[in-house]
C-alpha cells in the first residue's frame, strides 16, 4: 500500500514541476508577440517589462530578455525591437549558435522563395528575403574569439535600415 502511495505521488510530484514552469509563463501579460507587432504603435512597449530603452520619440529601440518576448517558430536569447515616428518598424532576434543559420536558410527558402546574399565572408553571412511588404534577414556571425550567434530580423520594406 505504501509503494503505490509513493508512486503516486512521485508522479504528482513530478507532473507539478513539469507543468509548473509553463503555467507561471501563461501568467505573464506583458509578453510582447513579436508576429503581430510590425506598424503598430511603439507605446505598448513602455508597458512591457524591456531591459533597455535606447533613443527619443523621432527613433530608438527596446531591448527585451527572452522571458518578455515570443514568436511563432522560434526561441532567442534577446531581442531589440525598433521604432521610428511613433510606430515599431522592425526587430532583431539574437539567437546562440550558429545551428539556426543553417535550419532557417532552407526552410525561409522553401516557404518565401529565393534570397539574395547580402554578404558571405570570413567573418559571417547574410541573407535577405522580401515578402508581404517586409523584408526578413537572417545572419551569422564566424568571429574566432566571440560566442556564434546568428540574428533573425524582420522589418518593414522600404526604410532601408541597416539591422
């Protein structure tokens, strides 16, 4: 009788830790949905918890930890959403690894078309897609002495930003 106890409530037990993360995740109401926010405007940003806040009303950008921030199909370390005039007009996701790079090359392909190459080099890659109105990058970096990291970012078409 005491060993199926004890099973039981292992199972319990480990159930609640299993789900408890998740749970506390869905209660955070200042997730800011990374899908949905290009050409809205940048004040329901100032009402999210951010990091930094770097700029004035004309342009800046928030920087936001991984806790504060989601998006359909990926998970990254940190992200810096950017404003101009008052409406968000792009953002950066800063993902570790350079696994990414290589996974996303071909499925941006299949799903919007053909890149163009920015630039490939002893130092990194980039490549560039144009769909919908925006325009999607996805780089890497090959420094020898820094950690690998490979930045997705999409941004409104025509406003020639260098993210």
């Amino acid at each position: 009788m005491n060993r199926r106890r004890f099973i039981i409530n292992t199972g319990l037990g480990a159930l609640g830790l299993y789900i408890s993360p998740a749970l506390v995740s869905c209660t955070n109401n200042n997730v800011i949905n990374l899908n949905t926010i290009l050409d809205q405007s940048y004040s329901i940003l100032s009402s999210t918890n951010f990091l930094s806040k770097v700029g004035n009303e004309t342009f800046g950008y928030y920087q936001f930890d991984e806790d504060n921030f989601t998006i359909e199909n990926y998970k990254g370390k940190q992200s810096f959403i950017f404003y101009k005039n008052s409406k968000i007009i792009g953002f950066t996701l800063q993902i570790e690894g350079n696994d990414f790079f290589s996974q996303n090359e071909k499925y941006l392909s299949k799903s919007i078309g053909k890149y163009k190459t920015n630039f490939r080099n002893e130092f990194g890659e980039e490549l560039q897609w144009n769909s919908l109105g925006k325009v999607i990058k996805l780089s890497v970096n090959n420094f020898k002495d820094l950690p690998q990291l490979t930045f997705y970012s999409e941004f409104l078409e025509g406003l020639n930003l260098v993210l």
